[in-house]
C-alpha cells in the first residue's frame, strides 16, 4: 500500500464518519464538528491530486496545496461563524437541538 | 452559437469586471475601518457607482458581442485566474445592482443608526452584509475558475446567514443555523467535486476545463457532487428544509436579498457547470431529474404556500416553487436544436423576473407586516384601501409569477412553454402551466381579502418613499416583459453550444 | 389606410388606459366617472370608418405589439363601443362612485375594445387578459357573501381558461413554421400543423369557457347575478364576445374540418337548449338572462361550428353579426331590470313594451334586428338538420324570453312607487332604442339587400317558433310554480364541493413537508440526489 492510497482511505473514512455525524446528530455543536471532519477529509484528497502534478507538468503541482490553505481557512471561518450562533442560540434560548421543527409553520409572530 | 473563445487575454473593458467585485469590498473594509453611521453612507454611496459599472460591463459586451475577460495579475490560466462575463452574467451584474440598491434604500429607516450613539450593532451588521453579498454575486458571475468559484459562493453564505438572525430571536438564530448548516453540507459536496476534477484534467479554469473534459466516470462523481451541493444551497425541493424559516423570518429587506438574488448565485453556477463547463458531457438523462425535481417543486411549494397561514411564509414558500420553473430550462436547451436559444432566453428571463418580483412582494410584505404589527393573511382585509401601493407593488409582482401579461414572468412562461412544444416534451410545459394556475390560487388567497371593503386600522401609515421602492421593483418585473428581441440576442451572447444526446 | 383611421385603431383599446393614467391623482377622482362613458368613443369612430370601408393596421415591432382592423372586428366593436357608453352611462351615477369599480371598468373595457383589433397571439393574449381578470372587482362590487363567492367562481374559470389559452397559442406558435406570431398567419398554418388537434381543442375549452358552452358554462349565472346591473350589462353583451372573437379568429373557417366543426355545433346545440331547460325553473331576472346568455353564445358556437365543418364562406362574419345583435339586446334588457323596478305607472307601457319587443327579438320575430341575425346565419347552419335545431331553439328562446317578461311584468307591479324617479333613464332609452335600429343599418352596408326575405311566405317561416314557443309557454303556465327548482348555476355547486374535497390535499402536502424538512431526511436526500445525478450524467452517455 503506498502512502497516496492509504492517505485515499483515511481521507474517505473521515468523509464517511463526518457525513454519518452530519446526518444523524442533532447537536449542532457536533455537525459542526462532523463538517470539520469531512473537510479535513477531502483537503486529504486533494492533497492526493496534487501529487500527480497535474498541470503544466510540474513535479509536484503547487496549485492544490494552494487551494487545500484557502480552503481551509474557508472552513474555519464558516465554523467560526456556526459556533457563533450556537453561542447566540445557547445565550437566547438555551441548550438546543436541530432535530425538531423549532419554527413551525403555523407560529405566528 | 459557435464555442466560446479560448481566451487568455484581457479584452477591452476587462478591468471592469475586477472593479466590480472590488467596489463592494473595499465599501466593506472602509465600513469596518469608519464604523458606525459611515457604513449606512458608504453603502449608499457605492450603490450607484456600483450600477454604473454593471451598465458599463453590459455595454462593452453589446457593443463588441463577445465574452469580456480579465486575467487577473496577467497571469494565464490554468496558473492564474480569469474574470469573463457573457450575457447571463451581466444581467445578473445589473439586476444584483439594482436589487441591492432597491434593499439598501427600503432599509434606511430599520437600519439606521440611531441618533446619540455612534455604533449600533445589527445596522453596522446589515450595511457590511449587504455589501459582503453584492461582493461574493459580483464574483460568482464573473469568477472563471471552479474553485474561485467555490471561494466565492462560500463568501455568499457567510454573508447571507447572518442576515437572517439580525434580531437576534431563537427563532431567527435557529434558522439561520441550519441554513448555515446545510449550506457546508452542499459546500463539502462541491469542494469534493472539485477536488476530482482537478485531479483528473489539471485545471479548473472553465474554458479550458470545458475543451479537455469528456464524459468519464470521475466526470460524472464530480458534475454529481458539485450538481447537489449547488442544489442544496439553491433549495431545490425536497432540498429546503432551510429556505421558509431563513426567508421568513428575516427583516424585508434581507429576505427580498436572499430569495431575489442569493438562492440565484448557486442556481447560476449550476447553469455555469453544465453548460460552461460540461457543454461536451451529453446530460439528457441528468436534465430530466433536474426538471424532474424543478417540477416537484413548482407542485410542492405552490401547494404548501396555498396552506399558509403567514404573509412572508406564503411568499417564501412561492420561492421554492418558482426556483422549480428555472430548472425546466435544463431539458430544453439541449443540442444544437432552434428552440434551443428560446428555452436560454426564458430560463434567464424567469430568473430576472422572479428576482424583480419576489423582492418587491418580500418589501410589499415587509411593510405590511410594519404597518400592521403582523402578517396574518386572514386579518388582511381591507388592506388594499389603506396602503393602495403597497399593494399594487405586490399585486404586480403576483402578476409575474402566475405568469399573466405583461410581465417577465409571462415572456418567461412564453418562450420556456414554446420550447418544450418545439422540442416535442410538452411536459414542462404542462407543469409551467399548472404552477401558474397554483400561483393564482395562493395570490388569490390573498389578493381577494385584500381588494374588500373591510375597514382596517393601520399602527402606523408607510412611508410613501419606501412604498415607491416595492412598486419599482415590481414595475421592473413588469417592464420585462416589454423586452425587445435585442434584449434576447443580448442574451445569448456567450453561451456555449451543448451537445445533444445524440453525439 | 390614413392617420385618422390609424389613430383610432390605437386609441381604441389605449383610450381607457390613458383615461385611467391620467386619473391617477387624488383630485381627478370625480372626472373618472365621466370617463366611463367617454372611454369609448375613438372605438366607436375606429368602427365606424371600418364598416364605411376602412380598415387599418398598426405595428410597433420594438415591443411587439400589432393591431389591425376588420369589417368583422368593425361590426362587434361598433356595438360594444355603445353598449360600454350606454352602460358607463348607467353606472357613472351610482356604482362609479367606488374607485375599485371604476378602475375595474376601465381596464374591462380597455381589454374588450383591444381582443377586436389585436393582430397577433401576445397582444391578443395580453388583452384578452385585460378583459377577463379586472372584471373580478366589477363583480366584486356590492361585497356581500354571493359577490364574494360568485367573483372566487368566476375567476377559477377565467385563470383556468387563461392558462388553456397560452398552451393553445404556444401550439399555434410552434406550429406555424416561420415564426410568425401573426394571427393570421398562425392560422393558416395550422390545417397543416402538427398540433392541429390539441391546439383546436385548447382553443375551443377555452374560449368555449369564456362564452359559457356547457358544461363550463357555471360561473355565468353566479355572475351576473351578482353584479350590479350596469356592469351586467357590460359583462354580458361586451365581455363575453371576447370569446366569440376568439374562436372567429382562431378557427380555420378556410379549411373544412367536419369532426371539429360537428363537435363545437353539438356542444353549441346542447348549450342552446340546456340554457333555456334550466332557465326557465329560475326566478331571478338576472339569472334568467344570464341563462338565455348561455342559450345564445350555445347557438353562435352552433353557427361556428356548422361553418367550420364545411368550410362555408363567410362564416366568420355571419357569426359576428349574429354577435352584435346579441351585444345590444342582452346589455339593454339587463338595464331593463333596474328601470322597470323604478318606472312609474306613465312610463310603465313604455318599459314593458321596448323590453318586450328585445327579448322576442332574441327569439327572432319577425321584422326585429334579431329576425335580421337569424337571417344571416342561415347560410352556415343550412337547410339540414342544423336548421331545424336551430328554428326549435328560437322556439326555446321565446319559452325563456316570455318567462323572463312575465317575471319583469310582476316585479313591475310590485315595486313600490316613488315620486323621485319618475322620469326613465335616458341611456337605458337610447340604448334600447339603439339595440332595435343599429342591425337594421348595419344590414345593407355588411351583408347586402334583404330581397326575398321580406316575402310573405319567408316571414312566415321565420315567424312559426316564435308562435310555437309562445305556445308552449301557454301550454306550461299551469306547472309554472311546480319545475323543478335548480339552484342558480346548476352544476357549479357540485364542482365547488369537488374543488373543496380537493383543498384536503394540501395537509399531506403539508405532513409530506415536515418530514422532508428534518435533517436527516434532507441530508439524505442531498446524497442520494447526488449518486442519481452521478448515475444519470453515465446513462446520458
């Protein structure tokens, strides 16, 4: 097994348990941590894809490394801003889960 | 058609395209630098200048009739980045403008500062928002590069979330939590998709992504992941779970944004990835499950909005039917067929006129709700004698969306319904015409309450200038469908011939 | 063509528009009244100068939008151009004072001036819009529970129809090769379109709706009945010949079409006979006229369809004559009520008499504009079996007519006596005055020299249903008060209850909602959407 397969199956693993959190936990403290998780997963994979070297013939294409930075710091300020609101939502309204329909249809203002 | 040029050169009036993005940016970073009341001035401030550039990128493109480009940094793709513009995306350009322009002008009397202090909270909020979204639009309709692309509807969210809990309310909070949510489940989907396609062809440029593709597996995982996420963020049924909360609850302004123009950026990529992108990918099969849930949704949303029992919900849930109209242009812009720029040219226009309408309705809604402390449908009676232009402002946009002359809606339902009979799957057409029908039913509901001559006390009378905002929009709508032919020849400048099914 | 006659064709329908415009501000409100009956005039100048030989063409091809005039545009026009004055007339004084109603008017009239001179699908379409939807707030007008529901029945019929109505021109479209968006030209392409049939069966549900053919024809009893009486009037003569128009204009008379041409005639026939069964059980005088409406528009479907099937030149503007005499008599007798419920016992004769000779008019008496109307179809339904049907409804009108006068007689006796309104109603009196006279000069400059009509024997013929209904309305006067009583709209009430059985839907719809709507549920619709699309970008292949 060489280190890019292996790094292939770690990374899908993490997209595997990061995709089972998301969906079945309904704190939302731990989607925002399932969502890390298949983040770090796919930055794994294209990390993977870099090592082709892809474009113009590069030894080791520079342009995913690139990317695989932005994104990550996409990914934290997008948990930076979900933990926010959780805090904003725990302040308000207490502990919380988005598993039940907290506006229903028929509330009224 | 003929296939867009591979072009690696910045055209005349390029660099408009990267004035565009970075107006609205360095709106936002002056904002945050002066504080307070200057964030409300200098939004305000760049509006216009912001709608000068749009118009200016539009006339470049008729005058010259091709594609505008700007590499940025003069650094060719596939290494560097590109900024194009084809018709659908200055339309878009001029329509953000305008509609952003429109939200800013309503919202002065909610968000601004007031007197005494010199930083409020939600208004600095809502001033920088609103510029964060008009900057990630910019870009999403001039990005070249899929994963500038990505950067750039992240952007979008980021912006768009915090916009719906201004208020701060559990409710709100929760909504936008889980708008916020399901949007990084879509983002997760997209990256990945990205990530593939890299992999395989070494760039994502989409010009040059477009002439090396060809249809393979990882091409269908990646058009597939990226497809979904897209979708998610557009809130294609069964995918909304997080637009009528989001939508609802948020102030006017913010919801005629959101439903009007950032649910539009992530359908605009969709469309940017089939047929920019993926143009060599025959995807009959995948434009029959695009129209397929398009259609759900137009039966969906239209019968849970006849089900409402709350002005904005009723309006919100009539956006999940109509982003079901703009995926029946999928199946009818296939091959190299006549009907072909006909179902282009209604898809885009149902785009636009779906913007200029539901903005105005959300306004027309949003003054209501002010004006009466409440938005119940069954305590509207009588509304049309106290505040007449609001709701003409939101009759008109109701005008539009059930497809009635003369409006862009109509022209829309038109040239889409043309197609599908030309095309010989009069199927869509069918389902356009039923969603009208529904639509009717839903406005009826209540736009007959509305026209009694119940008598109604108002908490307090609009003012006249924010009621000229709602009406404009909705005049707009309207003007759409006066559209002349070179508006449609404007159009279909840029667009990439597909490959039919058959190739 | 000259200017004058080209300014009128564009102020016809853009007079009320502008009017309304022009309105717009708080202190012009009271002049909006008067507009309701000068509105109309540059449509009564476009008619004129049409039947004196002019016809006139109007494009503005930057937005697309055409319009042209015809001897049988000319016809219908002229005389919605007086019924709308006559009935602005009537309206302006009391009705008019509410702004909603008066808007509603204006845009109503705007659209049934423009369906007459519209010369392609989208200008059509848009104005025959204009004509069906604002009318809502005319029926609206006196706001109690039957108006609120009559006006929610009639405009699911009319959103209904409109929808009907832009899949048949986007058949028509697709169906005429070049692109042209003409009507004419449409037309004449689609004997030999591909979407001949279901572009024929479009048009003819949903002009048919508009004209009240059975079984679409519910909402037309609820409606006028709950209109006030001017806008009765309007919607009754004027409105409803938007659909007359319509299948005139969008039927290939050029091309025989038998199995189309034999299905609309039996419809047309059935509606003939279905409108005075079921008219003659009711005791509303609205609601009975609203049913001989529907008896009436059953025989112009009848005379269409008799032309379509073979080709019969002419058919088009024989039907728009039969048309015009029903325009002026429908909206006249419709006024009646209201004048015979006010006349005072001098002016009573009067009344009773003009309404007397309109409503046999209807039924084609000899000598009246409306023997002259029969006389014109007579070339379309023939000599066959079609006449006959066509000779046994003028009896069935009579039956319905002489039912309708004895109940105005009644309601005449009954009203109590006011000294304020002695005098009648002038443009009631000119109206009804008009309704007589206006076929018998529109006669010779369209269709040509009466001849043999006015023989002896010719008259005869002509006048034997009439005394045959007359017969049979004496031969029933015992069982008068013992028919069945039909609710007005007859059928209209089992479709509303289907339509609320139907309404149920929405809270599975709405169950369905709340459970795509939990995380779990989206999220694992995300992945599956994504392996379909994955899945179906392979099968595309």
């Amino acid at each position: 097994m060489t280190a890019a397969t292996l790094a292939g199956f770690i990374g899908s693993a993490l997209v595997g348990l990061g995709l089972y959190g998301l969906i079945t936990d309904p704190q939302p403290i731990r989607k925002i941590l399932g969502f890390n998780l298949i983040g770090s997963g796919v930055f794994l994979l294209f990390g993977i894809v870099a090592r082709k070297g892809a474009a113009a013939g590069f030894a080791a294409d520079p342009v995913p490394q690139a990317m695989v930075i932005t994104g990550i710091v996409v990914a934290f300020s997008a948990s930076a801003l979900a933990i926010a609101l959780v805090l904003r939502l725990y302040e308000v309204a207490g502990p919380v889960s988005l598993r039940s329909e907290h506006t229903s249809n028929k509330a009224e203002k | 058609m003929n296939a867009a040029p591979i072009a690696s050169a910045s055209t005349a009036g390029g660099s408009l395209l990267w004035l565009a993005i970075i107006l609205p940016v360095v709106g936002i970073l002056a904002s945050l630098l002066s504080g307070g009341r200057h964030a409300e001035r200098i939004a305000l401030l760049l509006m216009p200048t912001g709608f000068g550039i749009a118009i200016a990128i539009a006339i470049f493109l008729w005058r010259s009739g091709q594609p505008l480009v700007y590499v940025i940094g003069g650094f060719n793709p596939p290494l560097g980045i590109a900024l194009r513009a084809d018709g659908f995306s200055a339309v878009m350009l001029v329509t953000t403008a305008l509609i952003v322009a429109a939200a800013g002008f309503y919202a002065r009397a909610i968000f601004a500062t007031p007197p005494g202090i010199t930083e409020a909270r939600a208004p600095l909020t809502f001033w920088i928002l609103l510029q964060a979204i008009w900057a990630s639009l910019n870009l999403v309709f001039l990005g070249g590069d899929l994963f500038n692309l990505y950067v750039a509807i992240e952007l979008l969210t980021f912006a768009a979330v915090p916009l719906v809990c201004l208020d701060s309310r559990a409710e709100t909070i929760s909504a936008a939590l889980r708008y916020l949510l399901f949007a990084l489940c879509g983002s997760v989907f997209y990256l990945l998709g990205v990530a593939l396609l890299y992999g395989a062809y070494g760039t994502l440029d989409i010009v040059l992504l477009s002439d090396r593709v060809s249809s393979e597996p990882v091409v269908w995982v990646a058009a597939g992941l990226m497809t979904a996420g897209l979708l998610a963020k557009t809130a294609l049924f069964p995918l909304h779970l997080w637009l009528p909360p989001a939508h609802a609850n948020a102030p006017a302004a913010c919801s005629a944004v959101l439903s009007a123009l950032v649910v539009k950026g992530s359908f605009f990529l969709i469309v940017r990835l089939w047929f920019g992108v993926l143009p060599n990918v025959p995807h009959e099969a995948v434009s029959f499950i695009l129209a397929a849930l398009g259609s759900a949704a137009i039966l969906f949303g239209s019968v849970l909005a006849l089900q409402q029992e709350r002005l904005k919900l009723l309006i919100a849930y009539s956006t999940v039917a109509q982003i079901g109209y703009l995926f029946l242009m999928f199946p009818l812009v296939q091959g190299p067929n006549l009907w072909v720029a006909e179902a282009w040219s209604g898809g885009i226009m149902q785009t636009l006129s779906h913007a200029f309408a539901k903005a105005a309705m959300f306004l027309a809604a949003g003054l209501i709700a002010e004006s009466l402390g409440h938005d119940r449908i069954r305590d509207l009676r009588g509304i049309g004698a106290v505040m007449p232009m609001t709701l003409f402002a939101f009759g008109l946009g109701g005008l539009s969306l059930m497809g009635l002359p003369p409006s862009g809606g109509f022209l829309a339902k038109w040239l889409l319904l043309k197609a599908s009979i030309e095309a010989g799957r009069p199927i869509w057409g069918a389902v356009m015409l039923s969603g009208g029908l529904l639509a009717a039913g839903y406005l009826y509901r209540v736009l007959a309450p509305a026209l009694s001559s119940d008598i109604l006390h108002l908490k307090a009378p609009p003012r006249r200038s924010r009621e000229a905002v709602a009406l404009a929009l909705a005049l707009t709508a309207i003007a759409l469908g006066f559209a002349p032919k070179a508006f449609f020849d404007f159009l279909q400048i840029g667009r990439v011939a597909v490959a039919g099914g058959s190739s | 063509m000259n200017a004058l006659g080209l300014v009128l064709l564009i102020a016809t329908p853009a007079t009320p528009l502008v009017m309304l415009a022009l309105c717009g501000s708080q202190a012009r409100r009271d002049f909006l009244s008067s507009c309701l009956w000068i509105a109309p005039l540059p449509a009564l100048g476009a008619a004129l100068m049409t039947i004196g030989g002019q016809s006139s063409a109007f494009a503005a091809p930057a937005i697309g939008y055409t319009l042209f005039i015809d001897k049988v545009a000319g016809v219908l026009l002229l005389v919605v151009a007086i019924l709308w004055i006559g009935a602005g007339l009537a309206a302006a004084r009391r009705e008019a004072r509410d702004v909603r109603f008066s808007v509603c008017w204006m845009l109503t009239m705007a659209g049934s001036f423009g369906v007459f001179v519209a010369a392609d699908l989208l200008t059509f379409y848009l104005l025959y819009a204009l004509v069906s939807i604002p009318a809502f707030g005319l029926i609206m007008r006196n706001g109690d529970a039957a108006s609120k529901r009559a006006a929610g029945v009639y405009m699911a019929f009319t959103i209904l129809g409109e929808a009907f109505l832009l899949a048949a021109f986007a058949l028509l479209a697709a169906g005429e090769p070049n692109g042209s968006l003409q009507i004419h030209d449409v037309i004449a392409a689609l004997p030999g379109s591909p979407w001949r049939d279901g572009a024929l069966a479009l048009i003819i549900a949903s002009f048919g709706l508009k004209i009240a053919l059975v079984p679409m024809h519910g909402w037309m009893p609820l409606t006028y009945t709950a209109a006030p009486l001017p806008a009765a009037a309007a919607l009754s003569g004027a409105a409803v010949k938007a659909g007359v128009i319509g299948l005139i204009r969008f039927l290939p008379f050029d091309t025989a079409l038998p199995d189309w041409g034999e299905a609309l005639a039996a419809v047309g026939f059935i509606s003939a006979f279905y409108g005075v069964a079921v008219g003659i059980t009711q005791h509303n005088l609205k609601t009975v006229l609203a049913y001989s409406s529907i008896s009436q528009m059953g025989v112009i479907a009848a005379v269409m369809g008799m032309g379509l099937a073979s080709a019969i030149p002419g058919t088009a503007l024989d039907s728009a004559v039969y048309a015009a005499h029903h325009v002026l008599v429908k909206g006249a007798l419709f006024l009646s009520i209201g004048v015979a419920a006010v006349a005072s016992q001098k002016y009573r004769p009067l009344v009773m008499w003009l309404s007397a000779i309109m409503a046999l008019s209807l039924a084609g008496l000899p000598m009246t504009g409306g023997w002259l109307a029969k006389l014109v179809v007579k070339a379309p339904l023939g000599d066959g079996i079609a006449g006959t049907l066509a000779d046994l409804s003028a009896a069935a009108t009579t039956l319905l007519m002489l039912h309708f006068l004895m109940l105005l007689a009644r309601m005449a006796q009954q009203s109590p006596q006011t000294k304020t309104q002695v005098a009648i109603d002038a443009s009631w009196l000119a109206l009804a005055i008009s309704s007589v006279v206006v076929p018998w000069l529109l006669y010779p400059v369209v269709v040509g020299g009466l001849g043999e009509a006015l023989t002896a024997s010719a008259i005869f013929k002509s006048l034997w249903p009439v005394l045959f209904g007359a017969a049979l309305a004496y031969g029933l006067r015992p069982w008068d008060h013992r028919l069945l009583s039909v609710p007005e709209g007859d059928i209209i009430n089992l479709m509303e209850a289907a339509f609320r059985a139907s309404l149920r839907l929405g809270e599975t719809f709405e169950r369905l909602d709340l459970r795509l709507r939990q995380w779990p549920a989206a999220t694992i619709s995300l992945g599956i959407i994504a392996l379909l699309l994955a899945a179906a970008a392979r099968a595309s292949r």
